[in-house]
C-alpha cells in the first residue's frame, strides 16, 4: 500500500470514530465493520499498520484484553 493509501485508510478510520466516538474493536472487527463500506478494502496487514500509526500518533489506544485479544478504541474515550 502506498503513502496516500495509507493516509486514506488512517482518514477513513478516524471519521468512524468521529460517528462513533466509543467505538472499541480489534484490527478484524475495524476491518469488518468500521470499514465495511470502503471500496478498497484494505488487506488486514494494511488495517494493522494504519491502527499502529494511530496509536504512534496518540489518536488510539491499544489495549490487550485477560485472553489476549487486542482492541483499538478512541484516546480521549479511553480515559473515561
């Protein structure tokens, strides 16, 4: 995926949250339901960087659940 695909990913990714500010999910569950209606459904490799750039950016927050299943959720709503 090149540089301005990715930014769109990021971008398509950040106005969910802007719909859905508590929305929590796993990299799968963002793919399947956050992005459901992007035409260029991004291969979940592409999904797991853009999260982890969110992350890097202090805009998501990575939490790892007891069974270890890992969710990604808003910065500012996880502080609440």
């Amino acid at each position: 995926m090149n540089a301005s695909s990715q930014d769109e990913l990021i971008n398509d990714i950040l106005e969910y949250l802007v719909s859905h500010p508590q929305a929590a999910d796993s990299a799968d569950g963002v793919s399947r339901w956050w992005l459901a209606r992007n035409a260029r459904a991004p291969s979940q490799a592409d999904v797991e960087r853009a999260l982890a750039t969110l992350v890097e950016r202090g805009l998501l927050r990575r939490v790892e659940l007891p069974d270890g299943t890992v969710i990604y959720c808003c910065e500012a709503s996880a502080r609440h």
